[in-house]
C-alpha cells in the first residue's frame, strides 16, 4: 500500500470515530423534556402519591369501620381528611413544571387531588343530609371513591407511558 493511501485510510477511520462519538454524545444527551420528567417521576411524584395513598387508606377505613358513629366519621373527614387532601393540593400545585410535557402530567394529578376531594365532600354531604336515605348517600360515596381510585390509576398509567414515550424507564411502584 502507498503511503498516501495508507493517510487516507488513516484520515477516514478518524472521521468515523469522530463521527460515531458524535452521534453518540447526541443521542446519549438528555432533553429538557427528559431531564424534568425524570426529576418529576423520581423526587417530586412519590412524596405525593404516598400522601394520597394515606389518604386513600384513610377514607377507605372509614368505609370499613362498621362501629363508627355518623359525627365521629364527619369529624374525621372534615378536621383529618379534609386538610390533607388541601395540603396535598398546594404541594401538587407547588411544584410549577417548566416543560408542556410535565405541566400536562402535573395538571392529571391536581384532578386526581379533585377527586379525592370530592369523594371527601359527597360523604360529608351523605352525613349531613337528613333528607338522602342512608343507601343512597353511601352507593354516592363508594361511586365518588371509586372515581378517584380510577383517576390514579389512571394518572399511573399516563406517567408510565409518557416516560416510554420520552425513551425513559417507566417509575417502580
């Protein structure tokens, strides 16, 4: 081989190399998209859904307890329940995402956070309200938790695959 071609097969290895470094620094290099969704996935989402599965693990009690008087279940609700989901609400709304993708993601869990609320005021009204008979007010109620449950899993569901969707490991639960 002449010493000329032996350059340029020299000159031509070392600009694939540094092509090949090239592309991968750009496909390895993270998106705005991606570096929030994994801070929002990793560090901001568990500390909130932990607060709603205590809250979820509440009402669901409440349900449960068959010895419970009608104003000791309001007193929870109203003093216990009813504050957490609040807190929970201005934590959520707290966080302020900066990319289209999150802030969408962020707005799904405050309707989540809504509809734990809800189920919360349709007992508090079952409660209240003498004029509901007792069925009716409890079939409102379990339809109201059932609606939240829903809207988590949901939410779960979309977290899961908008992380696929950025090319991300979807959370561990």
């Amino acid at each position: 081989m002449s010493p000329t071609v032996h350059r340029a097969l020299r000159v031509a290895m070392l600009l694939v190399l540094a092509g090949g470094v090239g592309l991968g620094i750009h496909r390895l290099r993270r998106s705005e998209d991606q570096l929030e969704l994994t801070r929002y996935v990793e560090r901001d989402l568990p500390p909130l859904i932990a607060e709603e599965s205590a809250i979820a693990d509440q009402l669901s009690r409440l349900m449960r307890e068959k010895t419970i008087t009608a104003p000791d279940a309001r007193k929870q609700l109203v003093d216990e329940v009813n504050p957490r989901i609040v807190s929970l609400r201005h934590r959520a709304e707290a966080l302020q995402p900066k990319t289209i993708t999150v802030r969408e993601l962020a707005g799904e869990y405050l309707r989540v956070v809504d509809a734990w609320a809800e189920a919360t005021r349709a007992a508090v009204r079952a409660i209240d309200d003498p004029k509901l008979p007792q069925e009716a007010g409890l079939v409102s109620v379990r339809e109201r938790l059932d609606e939240a449950a829903q809207a988590s899993r949901t939410f779960s569901g979309h977290v899961v695959s908008t992380c696929r969707m950025h090319r991300l490991a979807p959370p561990v639960r």
